[in-house]
C-alpha cells in the first residue's frame, strides 16, 4: 500500500491506459459479434461453423498473437494497435458463441407471438429476442470484460503500456512492492468494471427489477364459532346473531 501512495499520479497514468487498452476491444467485439451472433443463431449450419472457428482463435497463446500480428497488419511490435487487435479477436471469439446462447432462452411462445402480430426478422430481434436475451448475454459480457483487464498485462512482455508496467519493472528491479501494487490495482479495476457492467444490465431490465408481486387481501371472512347450522334448523337464541 505504501508504494500505491507514494506513486499514485504514475499508476493512475497506467489505469487509464490499461482501461483504454481493454474497453475499446470489447466495444469493437461488441459491435462485431452482436450482429453476426444473431445471423448465426438463424441458421444452424453458419452456428456451428462460428463455434469451431471462435474455439481456434481463442486457443491461440495472447504472447504469440502479440508477434503475429505486427507482420500481417503493418505495424510496430510496440504498437498499442497490436493489442487492440488482439483482445478484439478474443472479445468476438467470446462474445459470438454467447450472443446465439442467450438468444436460445427466449421462449418460443414469445416468438409465435411477434410472429403472428407481423414482426419482421430485423424488428423482432431488436425489439423482442435481444431484449429478452439481456440477462444470459450480461452474464458473458461481464466475464470477456474481466478477461480483458487481464489479458492486457500481457501486454507489458512487448513494451506496451498498461498496468503491466507494474509487473515487468517490479520483477526487473527485484522489488515485490510493486509487483503487489499492481496486482491490487488490476483487481480493483476488473472488480469495478464488472460492476458497472451489471448495474448497466440491471438498468437495461427493467422488468426483472420489479419481482415482487403484489399481494391482495381479500377481506376477512367472519367465522362460524360455536354454532353448527344443519339444514331445517335454526340458531340457538343468542348464540350469533
């Protein structure tokens, strides 16, 4: 905690860089994997063909992607952009098999139902299908979005910035202080991360907010106590009325 202290503007300067590193690949996923996870979830034979090839890609070592990509793309080794990259194909690796999985829990009766008031695909997809897959499709997304933070140390092994920093430059200078420091940090931002995720997925439901029912009381009924009516008689004198 003392080295936290005493250099806070320096790690608050790999904060920010470490969260651009891993937000700008998720939403890059997001705008990748949402439109296609659901043309996948439309056919069965484009769904399985996705699987295998998000298995492959997810499967390939981060430090070997690092080196890959420069050649292929054009850039520096040291390039933040190779990064980017990177996180962005394991974000959609992730993220496409989740987007059909969540689309599968929408009952089938809800969709007979947008089927039969004239919901097109487009128009029942935004409105119906993914609305209602939210809840399964937070779920992943809060998991890519704590993979991201982590994966973004690794970074550091090829010069690129972020909270990596700590980690290298403490095991460089013999000095575990620094090494702790950044695994604090690092943790405390993939824990609020992935709050802020869920606070914006219970935002999105609305619905799912207002669990409680209700309950209505009917009004108390006013019990027969001490008197047994049987058909053809009568009360005895004074015993309820």
């Amino acid at each position: 905690m003392r080295y936290l202290l005493d250099n806070f503007a320096e790690i608050r300067g790999y904060t920010g860089e470490h969260l651009s590193l891993a937000l700008v690949p998720l939403l890059l996923g997001l705008a990748i994997s949402i439109p296609a996870g659901a043309v996948a979830h439309r056919y069965g034979w484009l769904r399985r063909i996705t699987v295998t090839v998000a298995g492959i890609a997810y499967t390939i070592p981060s430090l070997a992607l690092f080196v890959i990509l420069p050649p292929l793309l054009g850039i520096s080794t040291i390039d933040p952009l190779n990064v980017i990259v990177a996180l962005t194909i394991y974000s959609v690796a992730l993220l496409i098999v989740a987007v059909p999985a969540a689309l599968d829990t929408v009952p089938a009766e809800v969709l007979d139902a947008a089927d039969a008031i004239g919901y097109g695909p487009v128009r029942r997809i935004l409105t119906v299908e993914f609305p209602l897959a939210l809840p399964v499709f937070i779920a992943n997304l809060r998991v890519v979005a704590v993979t991201n933070i982590s994966m973004v140390t690794v970074g550091a092994l090829i010069g690129v910035g972020g909270l990596g920093k700590l980690f290298t430059q403490g095991y460089q200078r013999d000095y575990p202080d620094e090494i702790v420091a950044g695994i604090i940090v690092v943790l405390v931002l993939a824990l609020a991360l992935d709050r802020v995720i869920y606070l914006l997925g219970v935002l999105a439901t609305p619905w799912l907010r207002g669990g409680r029912t209700r309950r209505i009381r009917r009004p108390a009924e006013t019990p027969l106590t001490d008197v047994t009516l049987t058909k053809g008689t009568t009360p005895a004198k004074g015993a309820g009325a």
